[in-house]
C-alpha cells in the first residue's frame, strides 16, 4: 500500500475497510458481494465492519463516497498549471498495468495496491448499478458534474492565458469526459481492445490539437488518416 495514499479525512481503520471492499469487490463482483466476504479481507476483527456499517448497502454507499472523493482530490481547478493538471487526470483514468511502471506518479494516484486495472473495474461495475439504484445515481451524477466542471475551469482558464482557443469550455469538458468514460469500458470489458487506443488518442486529439491556440486539427486528422492508410497497405 502506498505510504503517501491520497488523504480523504478518514481513519486508519476505515481506509483499511475501502481496501477490503475493493478486494472483495475485485474477487467477488458486486452481485456476489457480502459482508462475510469484505470481512475475509479486512485484517482486524470483522465486528469492526458493524460498528462502522450498519450493513452491506450502507457500506458500498461509503465506498462509493471514497472513491468520488479521489477522483476529486485528484484534479485541482486552482492548479498552478491548468494543462498539466488536466493532463494529468486524463493519465490516472487512463492507467493500465502496463503503463504505470513508467509513470511512478500515477501509481502514488492510485490508492489501491490491486493496481489500475482492479480500480477501473470497480468503478465501471459500481457505476453500471445506476441504472436501477437511485442512491448510487445521485452520487456518481455530483462525481461527474464535479469533474466536468472542473475541467471546463481549467480549460477556460487556459483559454483566458492565452493558450487556447476561444472554445465551448463545458462541451469540451463533456467530450473529454465522453472518451475518457468510453477508454474505461474498453479497459474494463475487453469487448473492443482496439478502441482502447483510439479513445486514447482522441482524447489526446482534443489536448494536442483542437483546443491548443496554433493547433492544426484538419492537418492533424488527415495525418492520422495517412498513417492508418499507410498501415494497412503495409499489412
């Protein structure tokens, strides 16, 4: 476990009960989950699960708060550098198991040590209960209006540096989100594994080419299409 783990103003003991959860949640899924479960991999007494939960529902809810809270303490709105902080976000919902041995920051953002792939996964089942959980609804809808945002602030206040184009903050805040929610069901469902590198690359279109004051979009789209057309005569 990380000793410089994201603080979130909970105790030891409950920081140790959200990484029993996501173990249990990992080996589990969340249709077979129980608390006997979470206890298996909680390493104090279970009866310590009670006195903090008064059942299972209660304690996914808290998890779920856990989990929102990273994903708002890992993006500042008032950052000194509004680029690199939005950079930054996009590479910590982006992490894969093979890229954070290079990228020793986004393992420290990381809170779990399942890893990326294990917190993706969480995540992505966890949110997939909205559709019939109006609890869970409610909460992933302020997470994601936090996040979108936050992001349209960072983008306008690139914007008002200079570095920007004059955009549509809030839409490309909501594009952004978009791909970045697509790479994660990608990564988590393996359904389609070559999208995992074209969400990737569209998310870093926006950043590299379309939001940049001096981006050239058009040249770099039909660059890409080049590249692809070259790919496959080659193939």
């Amino acid at each position: 476990m990380n000793d410089d783990r994201i603080d979130t103003g909970r105790s030891e003991t409950e920081q140790a009960i959200m990484d029993a959860t996501l173990r249990a949640l990992v080996k589990h899924g969340y249709a077979d989950l129980s608390i006997k479960n979470i206890g298996t991999e909680f390493e104090k007494s279970t009866s310590l699960l009670y006195y903090h939960y008064e059942n299972k529902d209660e304690l996914l809810l808290a998890f779920i708060d856990y989990v929102i809270d990273l994903f708002v303490e890992n993006i500042d709105p008032e950052a000194e550098d509004p680029e690199a902080e939005l950079r930054e976000f996009v590479e910590y919902v982006l992490a894969s198991e093979d890229e954070t041995g290079d990228c020793e920051d986004t393992v420290h953002r990381i809170p779990f040590r399942e890893g990326p792939r294990a917190f993706q996964r969480v995540i992505f089942e966890l949110r997939t209960q909205t559709t019939h959980n109006d609890a869970y609804r409610r909460k992933f809808r302020r997470m994601e209006s936090h996040v979108i945002d936050t992001i349209a602030t960072l983008i306008e206040r690139e914007m008002e540096m200079g570095r920007y184009r004059e955009l549509n903050a809030e839409m490309m805040a909501e594009n952004l989100m978009a791909f970045l929610f697509r790479s994660l069901d990608v990564q988590v469902t393996g359904t389609r594994p070559e999208s995992k590198h074209a969400m990737r690359e569209s998310v870093y279109f926006l950043l590299d080419n379309v939001m940049p004051k001096g981006g050239r979009p058009t040249d770099a789209a039909l660059r890409d299409a080049n590249t692809d057309s070259d790919d496959d005569t080659d193939t």
